[in-house]
C-alpha cells in the first residue's frame, strides 16, 4: 500500500526542546527529518545539500524551496516518485 506522506514544519522559540523533539521525531522510521534546513550552518553539517536560505528571497521562493526540500525527501524514502526526477 503507498500512503503519501504528511508534510509539516515545525517552527518554535530557541531553547525550547525543538531539538529534543527534532531527534525523537527523527527516531521513527516513519519519519524523514530535514533539521534546520535555512540555518546558518545547514550546508556545513550536511555536505552536498543546497543552501536553502539564500534561494529565499520572496514568500514566492519559500514556496518553492519548500517544495524541493519535500521532494528530496520523497525521493530518499523510495517513494513512487520516477527515479529519473530525483536526480535533477
């Protein structure tokens, strides 16, 4: 049975277990996490992964880049997505 995933983003103040809920979270193998992907630091602890913060330049582009960080993730599960779409 193919189920399509739920998308959320979770956003929440500094210091507020966010992190903790991030790796309980990221402990389901029905879950597929991408921490902080418009952090400072995202391309450092993740090489080879776009910077997304600097292709937002508009509420249009958040948008956009939002959708590409939800279909790399299908494209890691092994989804019905055609493989030949993954690699773009």
């Amino acid at each position: 049975m193919n189920k399509r995933a739920a998308k959320f983003i979770l956003f929440a103040h500094a210091r507020s277990g966010s992190s903790s809920l991030a790796w309980l979270l990221d402990a389901s193998k029905d879950v597929d996490l991408v921490f902080e992907p418009f952090s400072d630091n995202f391309t450092k602890y993740n090489p080879g992964k776009p910077d997304y913060a600097s292709r937002v330049s508009s509420p249009e582009t958040v948008d956009a880049v939002l959708d590409d960080i939800f279909f790399g993730v299908q494209c890691s599960q092994g989804s019905d997505v055609p493989q030949e779409y993954c690699n773009l």
